[in-house]
C-alpha cells in the first residue's frame, strides 16, 4: 500500500498503520535478517516456507526513508499503543524478556526453541539486534 500511496496516490484515498512499525526493517545485517525469518516463522502457521512469502515486504524502501521532504500527498492514520508507544514490533520482541518467554516456550519447530535460547543466552547479540530496530 505504500508504493501505491507513494507512486499513485490518486488510487489511495489514506493510509492506517496499526502496527508498530511504519516501514519493515531492511535486510542488510544479517543477525537481523535471521531473527526476522525466525520471528516470522513463530509468528505464522506457515513452517519453513513464510520466509518465500514474506520476505519480499522488506524490500521495499518508501522514499521518505531517504528523503527527509518526500511527501505522499494523502491522508495517515498511525495508531499507537499505550504499552508499546511508537516502538517497533521487532524492538519489543528482541528485548530480553520477550526473548527469554520464548526461548522457554515449548515450541514444536526445534530450530525456533534452538535459536531463541541460543539468543537468550547471548546478550550482545540480543542488543545488537534490539539495537537495529530501535533507531
């Protein structure tokens, strides 16, 4: 819906963001990159395969993200919460409790369980994760 907005705002009449992120993470890190596949893996019903099928939604880089002026000339709505503020999603499920409810859950995909307790019990890599979506 952004690019729409973006590239053909007279086919958008506005916008509502009622998540806690506007724009999903890019790609570039690579311990970003796995905890995203990983978290959308725990997130969905859709096994090995959600990466195939969400991770294309990262790509996407909206031009206000390189240009401090760029516009999309249409109405938005962003909904905020009163616990998570206007933290990301990804921030508030890469800090240490939320990792290590995870890492304790009885997951039946063991490379989710692996990872979240490899993860729980690395907190430098746990902060730069947490790091990378908190900017």
């Amino acid at each position: 819906m952004m690019y729409l907005a973006e590239h053909h705002p007279d086919r958008v009449a506005g916008l509502a963001f009622m998540d806690m992120h506007l724009v999903m993470p890019g790609l570039e890190n690579q311990e970003v990159k796995e905890h995203l596949e990983i978290t959308s893996r725990a997130a969905t019903d859709l096994g090995s395969d959600v990466w195939a099928i969400l991770g294309s939604r990262h790509i996407y880089r909206p031009g206000f993200l390189s240009d401090g002026a760029a516009r999309f000339g249409i109405p938005a709505l962003w909904i905020t919460s009163e616990i998570f503020g206007t933290r990301s999603i990804y921030e508030v499920q890469a800090g240490e409790s939320s990792v290590q409810r995870r890492a304790e859950f009885a997951w039946k995909d063991k490379e989710l369980k692996a990872y979240y307790q490899q993860l729980a019990a690395d907190p430098e890599k746990r902060q730069r994760i947490h790091d990378h979506f908190a900017r």
